[in-house]
C-alpha cells in the first residue's frame, strides 16, 4: 500500500517545513481545516516519504523544494513535550494537530532542484496531495544520494515572511 505523499505548495517561509533546528518538522499547512478529510499530516507514518513541489508563491513552480522521510508522526502536545526547545516557533499553533518528524530530509527551498524527467508525472499541479508509489520514492532517493547528502541547501524563497504562515 501506498503511504507516499506530494503536495504543492503555495509558499515556502521556513514555518513548514521547518528545518532550523537539525530536524525537517512538518505541520500546519497540510491540515484539512473543515475536517471532512484527511490530510497528509494524519495519513503520513513511518518510513513515509513527504515531498513538496513549488507552486507559483513560491517563485520556484514544478521544482524539488524538499523530500522528507517520516520519522515520526507526533501530536502536537507530544512534540512540544519531547522537543521542547524545537517547538517554540509553533506557539499558538491549534492543539490537536500533528507533526511530522524527520532527520532524513533533502531542503533545497530557494535553490530548489529540477524533478528528474522519469518523475514529472509527480508535480502536482492543483492544491490538495497525491500518492506516490514506493518505486517513484526508491528513483528519487537513488537520484538525490547521487548528489546530495541529507539537510539544508538553501533558505526559503519567501523569506520575506520567514517563519510566519498567513494562510495555514
């Protein structure tokens, strides 16, 4: 079964993901707000693979902005407990939402990378998320690990609003 997951995203202001503190955690933008469906930070359990494409907002459209392996996929409550100094930039987030957690993650946020051609068929092109199949995950992986190591590779495109998210 697949448990892959892409997404666009219309803004990229390091809030999430969020990469400041040697982890990728993802929460917030990715949460159904009527409620009536679920959302990739429900869905998405370990070993998960969380991958987000530029969209307009982000002055990147159809690039890699980041591919993350989930960790773990904590509530709210949970990650502030386990990582306390981390949270800080969620205060005031809702309660009841999760986090996904990684230390395996490529961000390339304003250097954002070219999909590889065998992979185009993943850029989402609306918002909302899509499945990705483990083959697609296993050709990413083996295309990112020929160039990169996991972490950070550039800051965010809108960091003119960095660490703030209007519209989650």
């Amino acid at each position: 079964m697949e448990k892959n997951y892409v997404y666009r995203m219309d803004h990229d202001t390091g809030f999430a993901p969020n990469t400041s503190f040697g982890i990728c955690s993802l929460t917030g933008c990715k949460n159904n707000k009527s409620g009536k469906k679920r959302n990739v930070e429900e869905l998405a359990e370990r070993g998960s693979w969380v991958i987000g494409i530029g969209g307009k907002g982000t002055n990147r459209p159809d690039k890699l902005i980041y591919a993350m392996e989930v960790e773990s996929n904590l509530p709210l409550e949970q990650f502030r407990k386990k990582y306390p100094g981390k949270s800080k930039y969620l205060k005031g987030h809702t309660p009841g939402s999760n986090v996904l957690v990684s230390r395996k993650f490529y961000y390339f946020g304003e250097n954002a990378i070219d999909v590889p051609s065998e992979l185009k068929h993943i850029i989402i092109d609306r918002q909302g998320f899509w499945k990705v199949s483990d083959e697609d995950i296993k050709k990413l992986k083996r295309h990112l690990s020929k160039k990169y190591e996991y972490g950070v590779y550039g800051d965010p495109n809108n960091s003119e609003t960095k660490g703030k998210c209007e519209k989650c």
